[in-house]
C-alpha cells in the first residue's frame, strides 16, 4: 500500500460516511484539480456511481473551457448536476469585472452569496436533463444538510483548522476556535436544526498527491492546467479577471508532478494566482467565515 | 507486518508536555538548527525582542511564523509544517493553546507519534502523566520523552536517570513503553539536532534524529478480520443490479470465498468478489483498504454491524461494557443522561452506569466514589447501551474497542473497551448467535419470498393489562389483513405455554424460558415470511429486549392496550380506549403504515 493508497481509502471512507449520514447531500465541483479527484474518488467509493448532486456556482466570469468540460463530463459520467448563480448581482453589474465592487466583495456575492442560496434553495437553481440534454430550472427543492468539499489543509493557512467535518450555522458561519474534537475515525456528524455540515475528505492531501493521482488514474482535467507550448499554464483555476497563470512548460499530469517534486514552486503560494487572496491581508480567511469554501 | 509506506508522504508529530517545561522552545529550536526557517527571520525576532528589551524566546518565533506567508514553513493555531533531509514532517497543534487538551486529542489521534516535554529541574508533573496517559488511551505507539532543560541542571546524569525512571515507572503502570528518553536543552540547543558534548554519558539519538528514524504506522494486516459495515449499496437506479457491502477494513483480511458473518446479527454468507472501479480486480482486502463485496447468498445485512470471519476469534456482543472513557465536554458526563455512543458504524444509545475509578495522576489505584467525570478527566466507568454492540477488548484489537460519546451534537468524549459485562440478554443471545450461525438456509432468498407474498414479515406484540380488550383487538387485526390478502397468524402466549412449554410449564417461575421460547417461534414464522401477531399480559422492557435477541429488531412493532402503562415497556404505540375495537385497529393500522411495515418494497 503506498501513500496513495492510504489518502485513496480513507476519503473513500469519508465520503461513504458523508453518505450514510446525510439525506440531502451535495459535493461542490468547481471544475479545478482538487474537487474532480474529489469527483473520482466519489466514483471510487461508490463503485462508478455518484449517488449525490454536484453543485457549481457559476460566476458567468469562469473561462468557457471549464463549462464545456463540465458539461462533457456530466453526460459521459450521468451526474446528477446542479449550477446556481446571483443573478440579480450580475444582472445589476454588481461585480468587480463590471467595475462597481472591489475583488473581495465580488467574490462575496457572485460566490458565496450565489452558494449560500443554492445550498439553502433559497436562489435558483439549474439542473442538467439527461433526456433533453440541457439545463432546465430546477424547481426548488430540499436545503442541502451536507456539503463535500475539496479543500486541502496545504492550501492556505485558515483551512488547515479545518476538521473532516464541520458544522456551520444557518448564516454559514464557521466558529474556528469552538470545534468539537475530531478523533480517530469518528466525526461529528450530528448538527442542529437549520444548521449544515461540511466534509472535507481531501484534507490530508497536497498539490503533489493531487497530481500523482490524477496522473496514475488518468483522471480527465481541464487542459487549462497544462502548457501548449507557450510556456505558461494555470496552477490554480477561478474567474478570467482574477485568475492569472504561472510560468511553466509542464505539458501533462506526469510533468506537473516533476515540477512539483524539484520544489519549483517551493516558495510560491498555490492561490498566488489567484487575486483575491491578496486583498485586505487575509482575504481568504475573511471569506472563509463567511461562509466560502 | 506490513508497514505503511510513508516515505514521500508527511509524518505528523505531535508535541505534550506539561505547561513551560519547553514544547514552543524544543520546536522552535528544531526549526531554526533543521535550516527550515525563512533567511533572516530568527534574527528579525531576536532584535524585535532586544528592542522591547524583553528576553527572547523561541515561543515567540512561532508566533511570528503564524503570520508569514512563506511556504517552506506554515504555522497556524493548527500545525507547523516543515521540511527535513529526509521528509515533510505536520506538527499538529502548535502548543500553548488553551484548548490543549480538546486539539491534543484531535492532533495525537491523527500523529504517527509523540514527544512528551518534561522539565528536568521540575521534574515529572501533573500534566506530563494525564498527557501520558492520554496518548496511551488514544493508540500512540511511538513516544520519545525529551527531559529538557538539562542546562538548568548542569547536564547532570543523575537526574536524568531519576527523571526517565519515575516516568517510566508511571508509563509502565498505564501499560506504555516510551520509544527512549533524551536529554536535551531546547534553549542551547543539546541534542536537539546536533550531539551535545555535555553530555558525553548519553549515546541515543537527538530530537531530530529520532523524528526521521520514526517507522510508519504498522497495519495491522494479520490478526482477525473486522469490518464495520458503512453500507449496502444497490445502485439499481443506474442500471448496477449488484448488491455491495462497503466498508474499511480495520484487521486482518479476507479473499473471495471466506465463510464472512455479521455481528451482532450473526447472519452468515460466502464472500463471492470484491469490487473495485478503474483498478485491477482484487482477490483479498487487508487492513487500511476500503472494500465492497458482494456476498453468494442473500441475507439482509445494514450498516452498523461488523463484519468477521466465520473462523478464528469472534468479537463479543453485549449491552454493557467496562471502558476508559476521557471527558473533553464542558458539561460532565453524568448518570441518568442519554448519550449516542458510536462504536464502528455502529450507533446507538447510551447510559453510564457507574464510574468505578477516576484516573489520578497523583495515585493510580485510588477509588473515588464519584457521580460524574469533569472535563479532560479519565475514568473507568461501566456504560450500558440500549441495544447490544459488537466489539472487541482493546488488548485484543484496539481499532474494534475504540468508541466515542456524543452529547448535545458534538462529541464529547471517547473510550476503550477494558471488558464485556454481561446483561440481561446474554444467556439467550449466545444462543442466538450460535443459532444464526448454524442455520441452514431456505432454497429460496427470502426478497422471493417476500414478493410472492407482497408483504414485509413482521412481528406485532400486543400487550397490556389484564382483561383489556387485547386478545379481540389483535384477532381483529388478524381478520383486516387476512381479508387484504396478507399472510398473517394469531399466536397467544398460552398457545405456546401448553405446547412448546409443556416441559418447563409450571415449573417454577421460568417466565425467561417462556418468552425465549415464544421468541424463537416467533422467528421461525418470520423466517417463512409471515405476519404474526402476539399477545401476552404486562410485557415489560426486559421481556421486549429478550425478544428482540431472537427476532430481527427493525421488524418488531409492540402496542400496549389500555389507558395506563403499567411496566416500564416502551411501546411504539398507546391504544387508550380499547373498548373501541374498530378504532383502535384503525390506529394500529396508521401506526404500521407511518413505519412503512407489512408493505413489500423492492429496497
Ligand atoms: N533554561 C532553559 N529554559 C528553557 C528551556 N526550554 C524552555 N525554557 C524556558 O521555559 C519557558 C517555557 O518554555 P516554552 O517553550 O514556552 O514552554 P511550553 O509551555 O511547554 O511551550 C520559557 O521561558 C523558555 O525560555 C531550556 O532548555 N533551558
């Protein structure tokens, strides 16, 4: 058994208890590396099947090729697919792209404010019709109990406070120095009334076994990720206006690894990419309370 | 034994210690002489300090990293990640936390192993034993002791050997074995990553040197095979007719055609394949893996029970257990409170029975007298479930005797099993499972069976007081489903008293006898598929429990008649006026029809 074997088992072993404790559950895809080996290891679990709905929160600013892949494989995968939106903010150029808000405050509405409602079924929400072969409105169903997420603990400094799961209020707000404890295989998968948790089976996992794994199970990504010969790709996938690529002539997943492994980025931040993160000191962090991923 | 190879991947440590004897300095130290801290940053604290004139310390070297952005090193509230030569190493929980010992638990449960800190002009302490002791409790096998501030005893031989032989006296009293014991100066540096020259009579490893000579967790591939069960899947949605149990093995392994029974049911059945996506097909799951398989015969198996095999040791199943139970809730755990206990995937409700010995640091073997365990204590109490678990003894595996407490949606607490009690049960259910075991199954799966005759088998106890109308009111309900075409019998008590009983009736006061009897009756027509309906005068809990040992437990529905309960039974349903029979049928009616019982539904 190798060391990927052992994260493999074990965020199987989440995701199956994500399942057998939850009713109304939900994974957050957001297209990227990190929640479509979250994606692969569900159909790993359940043994090809994705008995849940995947969620994405479309900012209408994410770069086409993620759509199309999306939707690609949604059919092939027969996903059970739900996007959602803010529409009034976007409809309202209420965004950072339209000039009218900052980066952090964007982000706030047209990511966390658009999830808060999806999970909440409060906004309107999107499903993909295998017989029709299109996205119709889904009528507003059940408040999802349970969201999986595919964050790291390497990512960024607040996620590793994170527990595999963790309850968050009716307003998503996560209380960072009240967690219960969290020990051996046992999590806390009890939660109060109008409240939700959050499972988090790839806390254990690095950018490097991320990439190792996609690479040894030739798991289907966005081609965004790698270079076509110009030198550059991107280490980290968002909105066009706030997302930037690196530096890098690495063409494939087994590439990736390599550079990974000689510690080119060793002192670059993975979101360094990634705008936002910038703004306001620990705009990660600030997002994060409130209630995003 | 296999080890889990974990070379590329991170190590995680976890520092203990009691308050000051020096866990910030010894780590802080390891950072600074590893060379895993940013260029500059050692200095910038120092004269950050000199200019406060306040002295330095390597605490406040951590507090600075918290907010550094570099990646070489991470440090937040939670874990320190670093690099040496030889691997990445997570240091969970950056120490001075107040909520120590809450995120020690969580941290320590998650380490491959421990540094325990002790301070060598203080010596041993309370924290450094509860801290001992509660690595004990949690499984870590791998614990250095580093006797630090040997500077502070001119590096004097003689107390480290008292040191290291007072605490390896109380480690081996709660049945631990420390890896070795350094001694080391976080301040100066002694043996922390280089070998220190004042102390020439020590020959053992540095703090570093023992972090990268740390094996990985062994796995437990050989010994029994236990699974808990997480699920039975049948994806029949998606076109999969498969019937797949999943779960994680936690010791031993299985193949493909071992004889597998689930505890504490007992049924039994041949495993036919283990199932995997997009890798090779498997012939055997050890310890670590996460399967599913697929089973020869039908049985009905859930999540919750355990899977073993049919040879070799046998985990025990029983409703109270003796246990060392930690308390990490900020209201303490009392008697006369409910809690859910989760065992495996097992879940169910919980009681403390009594605490029989609160762990004191101070005296090991003292008796306390006491009505309820306050935060971060240890005690040895004995719990009673509400129905029986399956589990193992933590001397025999750890990973099947390991529980923990849920109090008001958040875990409270955790424990391992020392012992299984007896109960009330017991006698029976050890027939019960032997009888499980043996049976010789029908030809026919039962999901046949139960379509041919479009129902659920189930079992309705009608009970309560002398002379109420409980007799009409089951024959009635008999005569309604019987006219809906349902396969359904009336069984009186005393149909078997006279019978079945004809040996032991009157025979003294073998009301036990009477109701296993009645019980294993009762399964056999359940087994062929049917709907019976029982009645007996005054059933208690205790009766009920007993039934429930021989009869699967989800298919039971017990309905008292009359205005008032006169045992400590719950019943699933009250009939209060009784006299009404048309009534009180309708009810029972609504009542099975809100459980989803009687009717046949393919899942
Ligand atoms: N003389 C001496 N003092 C030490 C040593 N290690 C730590 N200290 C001091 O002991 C105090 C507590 O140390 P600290 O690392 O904060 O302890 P913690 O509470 O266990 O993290 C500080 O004032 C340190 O400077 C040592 O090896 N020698």
């Amino acid at each position: 058994m190798n060391h990927l074997d052992i994260l493999e088992n074990k965020s199987v072993y989440i995701l199956r208890e994500a399942y057998a404790n939850f009713k109304n559950l939900g994974m957050l895809w957001s297209i990227g590396k990190d929640s479509t080996v979250l994606l692969w290891l569900a159909r790993k679990a359940f043994f090809g099947h994705v008995p849940f709905t995947l969620i994405h929160i479309d900012t209408s600013y994410k770069i086409p090729e993620m759509i199309e892949y999306r939707d690609k494989i949604t059919r092939e995968w027969h996903l059970n697919m739900v996007y959602g939106k803010n529409e009034t903010a976007i409809g309202s150029g209420n965004s950072y792209p339209a000039g009218k808000t900052d980066r952090i405050t964007c982000c706030g509405l047209l990511k966390t404010q658009a999830l808060k409602e999806v999970l909440s079924a409060e906004g309107v929400r999107y499903r993909f019709d295998h017989g029709k072969g299109k996205y119709v409105q889904d009528p507003n169903g059940d408040p999802f109990t349970g969201i999986i997420a595919g964050i790291r603990a390497d990512e960024e400094g607040s996620r590793s406070k994170e527990r595999y799961f963790s309850s968050r209020d009716k307003e998503n707000a996560w209380d960072i120095g009240e967690q219960p404890p969290e020990f051996w295989n046992y999590y806390n998968t009890d939660f109060p009334p109008g409240a939700h948790l959050r499972i988090h089976p790839l806390l254990d996992w690095t950018e490097l076994n991320v990439w190792e794994y996609i690479d040894r199970e030739k798991i289907p990504t966005v081609s965004l990720y790698y270079s076509k010969g110009g030198g550059k790709r991107y280490r980290s996938l968002g909105c066009y206006p706030c997302t930037f690529p690196v530096e890098s002539d690495a063409k494939d997943p087994a590439e990736i690894v390599e550079e990974l492994r000689t510690g080119k980025f060793s002192n670059i931040a993975e979101r360094s990419g990634r705008a936002q993160d910038r703004e306001d000191g620990g705009g990660l962090e600030t997002l994060r309370r409130e209630g995003y991923m | 034994m296999e080890l889990a190879v974990k070379d590329r991947d991170t190590f995680s440590v976890v520092f203990t210690g009691h308050v000051d004897h020096g866990k910030s300095t010894v780590l802080g130290r390891l950072l600074a002489d590893s060379g895993a801290l940013p260029q500059g940053k050692l200095e910038s604290v120092r004269e950050t300090c000199r200019l406060n004139s306040r002295p330095f310390e390597y605490a406040f070297l951590i507090d600075a990293l918290k907010d550094e952005q570099s990646q070489g090193i991470t440090i937040d509230s939670a874990r320190v990640f670093f690099k040496t030569k030889k691997r990445d190493y997570i240091v969970i929980d950056a120490p001075g936390h107040v909520e120590f010992i809450r995120n020690m638990v969580t941290g320590a449960s998650r380490a491959d192993a421990a540094f325990l800190v002790i301070d060598a002009l203080e010596g041993v302490r309370e924290n450094s034993k509860r801290h001992g002791y509660l690595l004990g409790v949690l499984g870590i096998k791998t614990i250095v002791v580093i006797v630090n501030k040997m500077d502070l005893v001119s590096f004097d031989r003689s107390r480290f050997e008292a040191v290291k032989s007072e605490f390896s006296g109380f480690l081996d009293k709660v049945g631990l074995v420390p890896v070795s014991f350094i001694p080391a100066s976080g301040l100066m540096g002694d043996n922390v990553t280089v070998r220190s020259e004042k102390t020439p009579w020590y020959g053992g490893r540095t703090v570093l040197e023992s972090l990268d000579g740390f094996d990985g967790i062994p796995v437990l591939t050989e010994g029994p095979f236990r699974m808990p069960v997480q699920d039975v899947y049948k994806f029949t949605k998606f076109g999969d007719s498969r019937r797949i149990v999943a779960g994680r093995v936690v010791s031993g392994s299985v193949k493909a055609g071992d004889e597998i029974v689930f505890l504490p049911s007992g049924k039994c059945a041949r495993l036919k394949s283990i199932e995997t996506f997009n890798s090779a097909p498997k012939l055997e799951a050890s310890a670590g893996d996460s399967p599913g398989f697929t089973l020869a015969e039908e049985i009905y198996v859930k999540r919750g029970e355990i899977a073993v095999k049919k040879e070799g040791p046998r985990p025990n199943v029983t409703s109270r257990l003796r246990a060392s139970v930690f308390w990490l809730s900020e209201s303490p755990m009392v008697k006369d409170k409910e809690y859910t206990l989760k065992l495996g995937t097992a879940r169910g409700s919980a009681v403390l029975e009594s605490i029989d010995k609160i762990f004191d640091p101070e005296d090991l073997d003292k008796d306390t007298g006491e009505n309820s365990l306050l935060r971060n204590k240890v005690g040895e109490c004995v719990i009673k479930l509400k129905r029986p678990m399956s589990f193992d003894i933590v001397s025999d595996i750890r990973e099947t005797s390991r529980f923990v407490l849920v109090s008001d949606n958040n875990i409270a607490g955790g424990g391992i099993i020392l012992e299984p009690l007896k109960d009330k049960q017991s006698w029976s259910r050890d027939k019960v499972i032997q009888r499980d075991i043996k049976w010789e199954k029908s030809a026919i799966p039962y999901r046949l069976r139960h379509r041919r005759y479009g129902q659920k088998p189930w079992l309705i106890v009608v009970t309560g007081e002398k002379d109420a109308a409980r007799k009409t009111i089951a024959k009635k309900l008999e005569e309604d489903l019987f006219s809906e075409g349902k396969i359904v019998y009336f069984l009186g008590m005393v149909n078997v008293l006279y019978g079945v009983d004809a040996d032991i009736k009157g025979a003294g006061n073998d009301k036990e006898e009477h109701i296993r009897r009645l019980a294993e009756v009762s399964h056999i027509m359940i087994d062929a598929g049917m709907i019976l309906i029982v009645t007996a005068i005054e059933f208690s809990r205790e009766d009920i429990d007993l039934i429930r040992t021989s009869v699967e437990s989800d298919n039971i529905t017990v309905i008292w008649v009359g205005n008032k309960v006169t045992t400590d039974i719950e019943p699933d349903l009250v009939i209060e006026r009784p006299e009404d029979v048309e009534n009180s049928v309708g009810k029972i009616r609504r009542h099975l029809a809100e459980k989803n019982a009687l009717e046949y539904d393919e899942e």
